[in-house]
C-alpha cells in the first residue's frame, strides 16, 4: 500500500525505516511545509515523491494511507484536510486535541466511508494480549492496584511545552498511562483525582492521577517532562503482582508471587522498532474495506479523550486553539 507521511519531523524520522522495512508497505510520498525538507526526507528514506505542501499530498491520487505525524494542535485540521479528499488517515497520538474534535473527525470520516485511527503503537502490539492473557490465567489472583509512569527529561523541546502546539505532559505522555489503564482495567472509573505542575509556559509539566473504579480497584498515574522515570507499569494482585518493562513499548512482562520471587517472565516477539504493527493493522483495515480498527477504535480514543479533557478542566488548562474564534 502506498503510504504519505505528513510533517518530516523527529517521530517521521523514527518510523520512516520501519516502513521501508515492511512489506506491505510502499514508501511513496513525503510532505513538509519546505519542499527541500520534503526532498531531503524522501531522499535519505527512499519515497518516491516529495511534496511542500500538505494539500499536494493529500491530493495525489496514488496515495492510500496518509499518516499524520505533526505537532497536537494540528491534527484535527491535517486529518480533516486529508479525508476530505478521500484519504484514510493514521494519526499520531493524541488522535486531537479534545473530545469535540474527535468526535467531528469520527463523523466526518464515517460519511464517507474512510477509515480512521490513532497510532496509539502500544494499543496493537502483541504486549497487550500477553499483559490480558497473564491476568486472564489468574496467577496474580484479583489485581486491585495498576500503576504506571512514564516521564522524559524533554522539557527543553518546544513542542513539549508550547500552549499554542497543545503541549504538555498529559497529551504527550498520560495518554500513554492513560491508555495503560484503559487497556488493563477498562472502564467504570467513579472518580478521578489529580495534582499537577505547571511550567512557566503554561502547560502542565507533571502530574499524577488517580482513578477510582466502582468496584474498588484503582490506578495511579504519573507523567512528566522534567525528568526520566523507569517507565514501568505495575498491576498488583492478592495472589502476586506483574511488571511490565516500558508502558510506551512493553519489552517483557515479569510476573512475581505475594514472596516476591519470579514465576514467568516473558519477553515481546521480535520487532522492527514496534511501529509495524499499527501500520500493519491499518493496511488491513483499508483492504478489508474495516472504517476502524479493533485495536484502537475511534471510540476508545474518544473515551481517554474525554479523560484528558477532565483532567485538563480540573487544572484550568485551555489551549489557544480551543478558545472561541480560533
Ligand atoms: N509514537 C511515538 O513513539 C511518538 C514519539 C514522538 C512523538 N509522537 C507524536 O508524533 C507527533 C509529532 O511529534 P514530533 O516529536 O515528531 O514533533 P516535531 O518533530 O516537533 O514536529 C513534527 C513536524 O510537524 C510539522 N509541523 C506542522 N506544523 C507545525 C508547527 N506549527 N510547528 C512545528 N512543526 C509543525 C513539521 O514538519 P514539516 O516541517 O515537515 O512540515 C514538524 O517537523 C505528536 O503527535 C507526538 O505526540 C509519537
């Protein structure tokens, strides 16, 4: 399938070598708002048009898959722009910026019968059937406690802390930890409490977030953009409890008893980098005609959506771009 890349930045210049890995894959055009980046991009990873302007790529007619891979705040409008002219999107994580704006690309992709989805890499890597196989055996008993954390010493990048690019902690990583949650313990949370630090530019720099579920269970969250954190995820049984190696690409789950010795440990199948299998998933879906993918359907996206846009309610966090008129 022939593949567009929309924004040559840093996460485009990880997964361009995975692409030019897979089979199923045809590496055909790159997008930039600078024609020589554009050149420059399509050159070094081998795609075969270059393009300096987002609207000469969604135009071409040869391009089946567009994935969208620029800053928060212009994914809704990057999305919407390439299914408007009949192009199935992948888009990077957070899928928008809020849950209005999901909401109106699910609509609008539905009405014409495209497909859609967030490259939440971690919703459609074997690491989360093995992580829901594990708990499914029983072998930690009843998990009451799921914990996560995922933080990167990154603050110095633009992205990261601009309100104008919706940058943050919380939209960069907690929909990571977010989607932890999700994944591992699903729905019903009664209550989500949560503190938070803000930079001086005015997002949130780190924060930790505590959902309660009905039946008694909980996760506790924490993110950051100041520092490094080990990364892991954590679910805590009566009978034992699991770790998980790296919550953004799982590499082994290591399962303990209530004596803290090692029962299982299992390591991911081998992988290009991880980024395969999104691609994977969305390829198929638009072969087999699918507007979604069981992975990382449109309203699971909406549904962590929603979270984030809670949280960012309790800390008075609007980006400029929600605000009226913009
Ligand atoms: N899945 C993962 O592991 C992972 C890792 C990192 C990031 N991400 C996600 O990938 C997306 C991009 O992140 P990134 O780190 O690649 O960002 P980045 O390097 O800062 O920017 C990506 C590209 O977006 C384009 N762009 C369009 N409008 C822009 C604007 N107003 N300001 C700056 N750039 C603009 C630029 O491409 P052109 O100059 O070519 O137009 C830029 O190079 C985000 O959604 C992020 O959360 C995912």
């Amino acid at each position: 399938m022939k593949i567009g890349i929309l924004g040559t930045g840093n996460i485009s210049e990880k997964v361009a070598p995975t692409l030019a890995a897979m089979e199923e894959i045809e590496c055909w055009a790159a997008a930039s708002r600078s024609l020589p980046k554009a050149k420059a991009f399509a050159e070094r990873h081998g795609f075969q048009r270059a393009y300096g302007s987002y609207e000469e790529l969604a135009e071409d007619p040869q391009v089946e898959l567009i994935y969208v891979a620029t800053p928060h705040s212009c994914h809704y409008e990057n999305m919407m722009l390439c299914l408007s002219h009949g192009k199935p999107v992948l888009c990077e994580k957070p899928f928008t910026v809020n849950a209005a704006q999901a909401r109106e690309v699910q609509k609008y992709a539905a009405a014409r019968g495209l497909f859609a989805a967030e490259a939440m890499w971690t919703r459609y890597m074997p690491s989360r059937a093995m992580i829901g196989e594990t708990l499914a055996s029983g072998i930690i008993g009843r998990p009451t406690v799921l914990t996560a954390n995922l933080s990167y010493a990154n603050f110095k990048r633009q992205r990261l802390v601009d309100p104008a690019l919706a940058g943050g902690a919380l939209l960069d990583l907690g929909v990571y930890g977010l989607n932890f949650a999700r994944m591992h313990f699903g729905g019903g949370i009664e209550r989500v409490d949560s503190s938070v630090c803000m930079t001086e530019t005015g997002v949130d720099g780190m924060e930790n977030i505590t959902l309660s579920y009905r039946d008694g269970r909980m996760a506790v969250l924490t993110h950051g953009i100041w520092s490094r954190s080990d990364r892991r995820g954590t679910i805590w049984g009566d009978r034992g409890y699991l770790v998980v190696e790296n919550i953004n690409n799982p590499q082994n789950i290591s399962v303990y008893d209530t004596e803290d010795r090692l029962l299982q440990r299992y390591d991911v199948p081998q992988q290009i980098s991880g980024y395969e299998y999104e691609f994977r998933e969305a390829v198929r879906c638009i072969r087999e005609g699918r507007r979604e993918s069981a992975s990382m359907p449109l309203e699971e996206t909406i549904a962590v959506t929603e979270q984030m846009d809670a949280l960012r309610r309790q800390w008075g966090l609007v980006y400029p771009c929600e605000l009226p008129g913009t």
